[in-house]
C-alpha cells in the first residue's frame, strides 16, 4: 500500500466561461493497480466556486476517469462531475447533457496562446511583430522562442504520460499561438480528455510565469483567433452514411445554427468574421477542404461515398468540450437514418 495524491478535477459554476478546479485527496493504494472504481464521491464547498448559496454550500464530484500523472509520486488526475446534495446533475454539469453513444468519435483542436506580462509570447514589449506567415508549424527561435517550444514539449510527454490519446502539436498561425489535439472514442471520452489535457497545460505554465489565453479574439486586427475545431463522426455516418443523408444532416445543422453558436464559445463574432479561415457567425455553409466554411467536408469523406467525419470550424478555444458534444450529438439525432 502506498499514500496516493488524487487530484479531483471539475469545472466550476462561472459564466460564460467556467474555470477549472482542483484539490487533492490522500488515499491508500496500489498505484499499479489503482483506477477509476476505487475513486470515492468527495465533497467540496460550492459557494466558493458559484456552484451553491453559503447556506447550503455541498456539493459532490463524482470520479468519471483517471489518469496516471506522471509529475507526482504515486499520483492520479481525476476528472469529475459535479452533482447536487442529493447526486443528481448539478445545472454547471455540461457533461451530464450528452448522449450516451459509444459509437460516437470526436477530435478537438485546441488553439491557444502563451501570455506573460499581457503579452502573448515572442512578442516585442511594444508593438506588433512581423505580420502572420512564418510562424505557422514553423521552427527557430525568431518564429516560436524557446520557452513556448519548452512548455509544449512538457505538456506532451505529460498527456502521453497519462495516456490522454494526444494527436498532436504545432505551432500555429499567430505569433505565440499554438494547438494540440485530442481524440476519443464514446460521447464522452474526447471531452473527459481535452479537459484534463487542458489542466495539465496549466499547471506547466504556473513554474514558469506564463499563463494560457483561452479568448478567442485576445487582441484586434489581422491576425487569426483561436478555435477549437471539432471533429465528429457516429457510425452510422462511418458505415452507411450517404448523400441524402449527408445532405439532411447538413440541413439540420443550418437548422439549428443559433443553437450551436450559443454554446461554441462566448465571443465568437469577434472571431467568426468571415475573415481568417472562418465563416460568418451569421450564416452557415459547407464545403469540401474548405476552411472558410463553417463545416469543412473532408476528400476522404465525399471518395468514400460520404462516409467518415466532419469538421465543425465554429467552435471557439473557450468552449466547454462537453456541451459542443452535446450539442452536436443532439443535431445528429433529429435526422432519420434509412
């Protein structure tokens, strides 16, 4: 047996944007052997995290996966929902509203900056650097400084560490600006993921002084924003797919446009302009590798008889994984299937 430190992580109740939380429990364990049943319901106080009045301040996090981590001895990343007194989902639970679908696929594309000081880094202390073109996947202190490549490259080994299904990392188009990439299998998997991938990257930044920008839009002009691209298939869309239905489901998410925008990230009309590979907020198109359309249809997918997945690009870097999921995996579902 051995002491385990089990940090319980959850989204708190602030709006539009919830923060990430977590605190360490102590438990005795095999750290070999040790997994997501032997992690217990714990309490915490929800009026410190907009989650409860001070009158009547429990709440619960209930354990839905762990992860090694690999910076702790005998440590393990918990992820959590949040639940009322009596362990029904408390109205913050975004992953509480997803379908139950185990042949559902998703991969997001999380873009972000590095600030430190108000200023994302590589930054001049004043001013703006060389236009955008040279920083995109590039290489060499003058395109991506050192301390960005040294955060990234740690964050890496820790979520592979962890065995987060971590697709990727690149340099992105503005200075400072970069992306990892997650994907999962189930509704829920890829979210549960990104999450803690996202807390993971975090905690690196905190010995260094450097803080992650989430916003999407964090500074005007022409320079691209941050996304969080999702990318998503069900089965049935991976096995039968079709045309028709390809067309139908593209009907319905035109439908349902406002829906998706209103939980794709606050502040999206600052990012959706129609300018730097996106589409208007207010209007909704599609397009074979078209990264101006606010669905990008693969090649592969229209070879392969419209099978496979789709790129939704509308999804900014602040949204809530859960509740884009959610969201989508409920357009799905209003379209009949042949």
């Amino acid at each position: 047996m051995a002491k385990l430190k089990l940090e319980y992580i959850w989204l708190d109740g602030y709006e539009p944007v919830a923060n990430l939380r977590g605190k360490t429990k102590i438990a005795d364990g095999d750290p070999s052997t040790f997994s997501l049943e032997d992690c217990d319901l714990w309490g915490f106080d929800g009026s410190s995290t907009m989650q409860a009045e001070g009158g009547s301040s429990d709440c619960f996090l209930k354990p839905v996966a762990c992860y090694p981590d690999s910076t702790r001895r005998n440590g393990f990343l918990v992820m959590c929902e949040v639940l009322n007194p009596d362990l029904t989902p408390h109205p913050s639970n975004g992953r509480a509203t997803i379908l139950d679908d185990e042949g559902a696929w998703f991969g997001f594309e999380q873009e972000y900056f590095l600030f430190q000081d108000g200023r994302p880094l590589g930054w001049p202390d004043s001013g703006y650097p060389n236009p955008q073109g040279e920083y995109y996947t590039g290489v060499g202190y003058k395109a991506v400084g050192d301390l960005a490549r040294t955060i990234v490259e740690e964050h890496l080994d820790i979520c592979i560490d962890a065995g987060i299904n971590h697709e990727g990392i690149n340099a992105e188009v503005a200075k400072g600006q970069w992306e990892f990439q997650i994907f999962g299998k189930g509704s829920k998997n890829c979210a549960d993921q990104m999450h803690v991938a996202r807390y993971i990257l975090q905690r690196c930044c905190e010995k260094y002084g450097v803080d992650v920008e989430y916003h999407c839009k964090p500074f005007t002009g022409d320079w691209n924003g941050s996304g969080m691209h999702c990318n998503f298939s069900t089965e049935y869309m991976r096995t039968v797919g079709g045309k028709e239905y390809f067309e139908a489901l593209m009907a319905a998410f035109e439908k349902n446009r406002e829906e998706h925008i209103a939980v794709y990230g606050p502040d999206n009309d600052m990012r959706l302009t129609g300018l730097h590979e996106t589409q208007s907020i207010d209007q909704f198109s599609y397009g074979v590798a078209d990264r101006g359309a606010s669905i990008r249809v693969p090649h592969s997918f229209v070879n392969n008889g419209y099978k496979g997945y789709l790129e939704d690009r509308r999804p900014n870097s602040q949204g809530d994984p859960y509740k884009i999921a959610a969201r989508v995996l409920q357009t799905i579902d209003e379209v009949p299937k042949a």
